[in-house]
C-alpha cells in the first residue's frame, strides 16, 4: 500500500471545502482525503503541523 504525506495546509483546504461544500473543489478535495478512508493508501501527517494555532486558523477562516 502506499503511503502519502499530506501538507497541513490540504488537510486544512479539504475540511473548509467540506463544510462549506466550496464548488468545484469540494469533489476533488475530498476525493483526496477519502483515498485513506477506503484504505486505497496510509495517510499521515506530520505532528508539528497540527498545533493549537492552526485549529484555531481552522475554526476562524471557515466562517
């Protein structure tokens, strides 16, 4: 199986586009993130790229 790094800021770019169902991205977006959840690949990210700071990002710019 391979494994794929995702970049915190795609991880960041698929939810928003989610919760917003942001048109056209959200099908690739997604698309994207549910590779994993089917297990076609690994998903990881790394561990420093999720800090408090960046949640916060999250919750506010998607408003």
């Amino acid at each position: 199986m391979k494994k794929v790094l995702f970049d915190s800021d795609v991880i960041i770019d698929v939810i928003i586009d989610v919760m917003v169902n942001r048109q056209p991205f959200v099908a690739n977006s997604s698309l994207a993130l549910n590779t994993v959840a089917i297990f076609k690949v690994e998903g990881y990210i790394a561990g420093h790229a999720v800090t408090p700071e960046r949640l916060l990002e999250l919750v506010f710019r998607s408003k």
